[in-house]
C-alpha cells in the first residue's frame, strides 16, 4: 500500500505520544543492577552443544529455522546469536533493504499475516546484529527506515501498519547501537523509550528481548527500565529470560537445566511442553501439548545460553 499523508500523520502522532510518556515515565540516567558473578554450570553448556547440532535438522537451505511460519526472522535471528549458527540471515532481505517475516516473503501475499514484517522480527534482527557487531546490516536497515519514514514494511489493514510502524523506542535503539559500534553520533539515539508492564506472554517477552538488549548497548538500565524488569520476573518468576533480564543466571539455570522442560539427551517435543519458544509464553502454558507429538528446533536455549555467557 501506498504512503498517505494520513498515515504519516500517525507516525508523527507515534512520536509525539512517546516524547510526552517519556517525560513522565522514564528515570533519569542509567545505572548497572544487575550481578554478574556466574559460572555456567558445565550441564548447560553440554546442553547447549548437544542442541546446536541438532537444531540443524530444523534448519532450511537458507539456514532458516520454522521457516514455514511468519515468524521465521525473529526466531531464528536470536537462535543465530550463537556464532558458530551457519544461516544466511540476508535471504530475508531485498536489494531494496526491506525485510520480510522469513526468506521466501510471501505472508503478506499468501494471507498468512497481515504485513510483510513486524516490530518482533525486527527485534529478533537487532540481537543478531547486536551480538555480531555488524555495522553494515545497521546501517543499512537504519537508511531503509529513514527514507520510508520508518513503515519497514507493506500492511493490508489498520492491524498490519500498527505493526510495520517503527517507533521512537526501537529507533532509538538501533541508533545507540550505531552509535556504540562506530562512534557515530545519530540524534534519534536521545528519543525517549519508556516502558510500561504488558500483558503475560508473548507482548511481555517483546518487553524482556528489548531490556535485555538496552541494558546491553547501554551499559545500564534507567529506573523505568529496571522496575519493568523487576515486575516481569516478580510476576513470571518461571520465566528464564526474565530472570537472566534482572542478573539472576544462576535461577535461568536451573530453569534451563530441568528436564521436564529442556530434555539432556534430546530436543524437547509437545510431549514435554508446549510452545515451540518458551520464554514467549506465559508459564501456565509450559505443561505438555496433545497430539500430534512435534519436536521443538531448542533455539531459546541457544539464545538464552548465549545471553547468559
């Protein structure tokens, strides 16, 4: 769909929400909370090889995993920020810079989603570029977004744009991320990024996936950021991303360490729990799924091990 002069208008609406939410909730100044004094226990790490080879039976030509979903980018975006993942995250992108939901960018058009990209897969992107210092790729995805006036993407409803809609906090994000990598000052690095609680599940893993990442370009997290991080792991204390969010590895761990959960001798199927990614669920959705029995790729433990070192 074509840009309108009323869809740049909510754009500039987007941004003037987050300027006057910033003001009221965001804390001033940055400051490390969380610990770092942890050694990975040596049953996570030989879990996490044993997974970073079978995980490749999941994998497409392109080195996709759940390639037949529209969530391929993201999903496989953080499993690939382990470094010895062979994928070729580019076949997800035009020449143009524009990315699509997995290689074969069909979604929109075959009426499996609604947009042909997402703020969530973006986000998945920004820990891969994040994790392999890749300046180009942000570059270029920052150009992309200048010149379309952040809609990243093609929409086929009011649903679909909200989602292609890049905001203030995701552009800030990415232009610290230039900023640290290459000492380029951009501007829109100083946009304001307030967080606020968001409901159990998927919404409060996109919560957890930006923290985490904030805090890592950072070096820090603003007293907003933190009180955020603190309610997500006060309500889902079950949650491994939340936990290793607020410095606590050592619980990660134990979480990723159970069996019920994360099998030692093999991916975990719909018979042990069931979502494919656990850490975007709620955790009352962590028992075991009826029929049929499908294997799990085991790409959030390689994510979360790899955050977690």
């Amino acid at each position: 769909m074509k840009v309108t002069e009323d869809r740049l208008l909510r754009v500039l609406m987007l941004l003037t929400i987050g300027i006057i939410s910033y003001l009221v909730l965001s804390g001033c100044g940055r400051s490390s909370k969380i610990t770092t004094n942890f050694i990975m226990p040596s049953a996570l790490t030989t879990k996490a090889e044993l997974y970073s080879q079978l995980i490749k039976t999941h994998q497409d030509a392109n080195g996709f995993i759940h390639s037949d979903k529209c969530d391929s980018l993201m999903f496989t975006a953080l499993a690939a920020t382990r470094l010895d993942f062979s994928v070729d995250i580019l076949a997800a992108r035009e020449d143009s810079g524009k990315w699509f939901r997995r290689p074969a960018k069909d979604c929109l058009e075959k009426g499996e989603s609604r947009s042909t990209i997402s703020r969530d897969m973006l986000l998945g992107l920004y820990w891969y570029i994040w994790m392999h210092k890749d300046i180009n790729m942000a570059k270029e995805l920052y150009a992309y977004g200048e010149n379309t006036n952040w809609l990243m993407g093609d929409w086929s409803d009011t649903e679909g744009l909200s989602r292609v809609v890049l905001t203030p906090a995701m552009i800030s994000t990415l232009a610290q991320m230039i900023h640290v990598m290459s000492g380029e000052d951009y501007k829109a690095r100083h946009l304001p990024v307030p967080f606020t609680l968001q409901k159990e599940g998927y919404r409060s893993h996109l919560t957890g996936l930006h923290l985490l990442l904030r805090y890592r370009i950072f070096g820090g997290f603003t007293d907003n950021e933190y009180g955020i991080a603190r309610d997500l792991v006060k309500r889902e204390p079950g949650n491994p991303l939340f936990q290793i969010v607020v410095g606590n590895k050592h619980n990660a761990a134990k979480i990723l360490l159970k069996e019920s959960l994360y099998p030692a001798d093999r991916l975990p199927s719909t018979a042990d729990r069931c979502p494919p990614w656990l850490p975007e669920r709620a955790i009352v959705q962590y028992g075991p799924c009826p029929s049929p029995l499908i294997e799990h790729t085991g790409g959030d433990l390689l994510f979360l091990y790899r955050v977690m070192q």
